[in-house]
C-alpha cells in the first residue's frame, strides 16, 4: 500500500458514516511510526481513539478502549456501513469474514482465507500462538487473503 492510499484510510473508512459513537472511557493511542495514521480523534487532535497500521502486509485497526472491537462480531444496523467499510480496508476488498482470536485455537482455525481477527485484548493467547501469527503475518504474499485486526 502506497503512502497516497495510506493517508486516505479515514475517509475510506467513514465513507458514508456521519460519526462513530463514543464506547465506553477511551484512552489515547499514539501513533509514532510511518506506518501508522490516526483515523479517528476525539476533541483535539490529540486524542486518538483509532489508528490504522501497517503490519508486514497486513493491515491492522487499533481502537483506544476494548470496547469498539465487540462492534464487528455483533454488528448492529447503525455501525453497519463502517464495519463493511472496515472489511473491504483490512481486506483489500477481497472477501471476509471476522473472527475473534478468542474462538481461534491454533493457526489452523485461522489459516483459511478471509479471516479478519478481532481482539479486545482481554484474554491472552499463547506465545507459540502470537509468534505463528507474527511470522505468518510478515510471510505472506501480497495479494493473499489473510489479515490482521487487532
């Protein structure tokens, strides 16, 4: 993904939505890198509340309170379009389903094409189960169908 595309990932993905209500007390992310863009700020510029990442080839969504991640495995008609708008972002446009890391038990659950992972962060995986998905996330090809949402 070229820096071009990259820095018009907001408004790829709050095409058609006039806003994104507030969950719970978000905290405030800060994005450091270059591959890195805040996509969502509360009042000031200076809170962010989601930043889109590029991990290896993947793409990722961080959202500042473990709350918003529940929004796309339970999606609601009023988050609707910007979960679809998500979809088609993390995946390329290319066709996915999420799935939350909680119900992944392995690599195996996961290593079918289409698969979005969404975690809120609360359970722990195992280390053998996040260093597979790290070295398969920087391993892949380009135009494979396999994503990141974190």
């Amino acid at each position: 993904m070229d820096d071009k595309e990259f820095d018009r990932v907001g408004k790829i993905l709050f095409n058609g939505v006039p806003s994104l209500e507030k969950i719970g007390a978000p905290g405030t992310l800060i994005p450091l890198t270059n591959d890195t863009r805040a996509v969502l700020c509360g009042q000031d510029s200076m809170n962010v509340i989601i930043v889109a990442t590029r991990f290896g080839l993947g793409r990722c969504l961080v959202f500042a309170h473990n709350g918003y991640p529940g929004i796309f495995l339970k999606i609601e008609d009023k988050h609707r379009r910007f979960v679809e708008n998500c979809r088609q972002w993390l995946a390329r446009g290319h066709p996915a389903e999420f799935l939350s890391i909680d119900d992944a038990k392995s690599m195996l659950d996961v290593a079918s094409h289409g698969k979005i992972l969404v975690w809120n962060g609360h359970k722990s995986k195992s280390e053998r189960f996040m260093n597979d998905l790290v070295r398969r996330q920087f391993n892949i090809k380009l135009n494979s169908n396999y994503f990141c949402f974190v």
